[in-house]
C-alpha cells in the first residue's frame, strides 16, 4: 500500500523520530534498514523479516517501483527529501529506509553441525561487524555468534556496512562466554586467529576434510581474551609485512575464510 505524506506530525511516522536513538529502537523491538540495495534484501527476506513500513523519496519511489509493487503488507510510505531529513534528522541521500521488527535469534544449538562459524569477542565498532557479515555471506560462513561486548548487528550502520548480510546470514549471542560455546563445539576445531609470532602460519594448517571449524576473532585493539584462547584448538597467524603490525579484522576474518575453505 503505498502513501504520500506530507504532515511531518502524521502518526504513521512518529517511528522514524527514533531511527538516531538505537536503544529506543530496541526497546521497541525494531531496526533500521537504510539504503535501497538494503531495503531490497530486507523485502526479499520476507516472511523471516517482518517489515513494520517503508518511507522513500518520491526519486526513490520511482526507481524501486517494481520491487516496491512487490509489498503488499506493509506501508509504503512517499515523502520528500526535506520532510523525510526533518523527521529522522539525518539527510539520507538514497531517500530510502525501513523500520522491520527485530527477529528473535536462533538458539545456539542450531549450530552444532554448522560447517563454518565466525564468533566474535568485543568486536565493539558496527562498521567491522557489518564487514564481517558481509565477509561471512561471501566466503561461505554458515553463521557469526557474537559475544555480549560485539556490536549490534542490527545497528543502522552495521546493516548499512554489511549490504544487508546482516539480514541474511543467522547469527546468535554466545552468553556467557566463553562457555556457551560449550553447546556447539563438540566435533569442531576451534581456531584462533592472533597476530602473535608465536602462533602457527596459515599456510602450515592442514583443515581434516570435513572438519567443523569455529574461528575466533577479537577486537583490533585488545585480540582475543586469555578465555578465549584456552577454547582454541589451534591458533593462526596471516603473515604479513615486518613493518606492518596488524590487519583490519574484517581483511583478516576473509583471508583466513578463504583459505580455510579452498583446501
């Protein structure tokens, strides 16, 4: 159903008020999904995705008419670029977002024969939580378990970073943690990755044909905790440059994906 407005006090968008206030949003069971490729990925992800209302510039209207055609359930709502920065304060120069309702996580039994997990450990920043979803649907990861510190892969810019990944790959929080990982790593080898010399090569790991793999990553700053490397089977270095003393986590998480899967 698709509606013009042009009353910035019309109830039906009082939502988009909170689309800068993340924790209202939760606190309301929502997410942002900001962008039309976004947006797009979000329709195609119904019925999983249960999408609250759509708003968009009359120039996005007109480009997504077909897939706008395609949602019946849910409003569809057309505004101008001004009314629509005037609600949500930000200038959304792709004149198009989405309030869906939040879906409720899978257990994380629902990994146990998983082939490929990426788990997180205080991964805080949500542009390298989108870039790891985004990383994980290219390289094959089954699903991404995130500890309580990682960010919210729902957060507007982590679904922005990940080009709607972050609605298509399953995730699950691991609390507490280490220990939930308990439930799942029963036939899995559990890799660290670490830039510690110490640590094995890449190149050296021999992957059992197979073989479940759980990869650990933590944060740029911090690594992983001494918690979660008891976890770990083995640990993984990318060898790099002398001069150069780390890689971004998202570089590090695909490098090692793809070298993981291409034995």
């Amino acid at each position: 159903m698709i509606q013009r407005i042009a009353d910035p006090s019309h109830p039906v968008l009082a939502a988009y008020r909170d689309v800068g206030d993340p924790a209202a949003l939760e606190h309301r069971g929502l997410f942002v999904a900001e962008g039309r490729l976004v947006v797009e990925r979000l329709i195609a992800g119904r019925p999983r995705l249960s999408i609250e209302s759509i708003v968009v510039t009359p120039a996005a209207a007109a480009a997504m008419d077909q897939v706008l055609g395609r949602v019946e359930d849910s409003p569809v709502l057309v505004c101008e670029p001004a009314l629509l920065e005037e609600i949500t304060g930000f200038d959304f120069h792709r004149g198009c977002l989405a309030l869906a309702r939040r879906p409720s996580p899978p257990p994380l039994s629902a990994f146990a024969r998983a082939a490929r997990l990426l788990a997180l450990e205080r991964v805080g920043n949500p542009d390298n939580v989108g870039g790891l979803f985004r990383v994980a649907l290219a390289l094959g990861a089954d699903a991404v378990l995130l500890d309580p510190a990682s960010a919210d892969p729902l957060y507007r810019k982590a679904v922005r970073t990940s080009m709607g990944a972050a609605l298509r790959v399953p995730f699950a929080p691991v609390d507490p943690w280490p220990a939930a990982l308990d439930a799942i790593r029963t036939g899995a080898h559990v890799v660290a990755l670490t830039p510690d010399p110490a640590a094995m090569s890449l190149a050296e790991y021999a992957v059992e044909p197979g073989c479940r793999l759980i990869l650990l990553l933590g944060s740029e700053g911090h690594g992983l905790s001494a918690d979660a490397m008891r976890y770990a089977d083995v640990r993984l270095r990318i060898p790099i440059a002398p001069a150069a003393d780390s890689l971004n986590v998202v570089v590090a998480a695909a490098i090692a994906l793809h070298a993981l899967r291409a034995r």
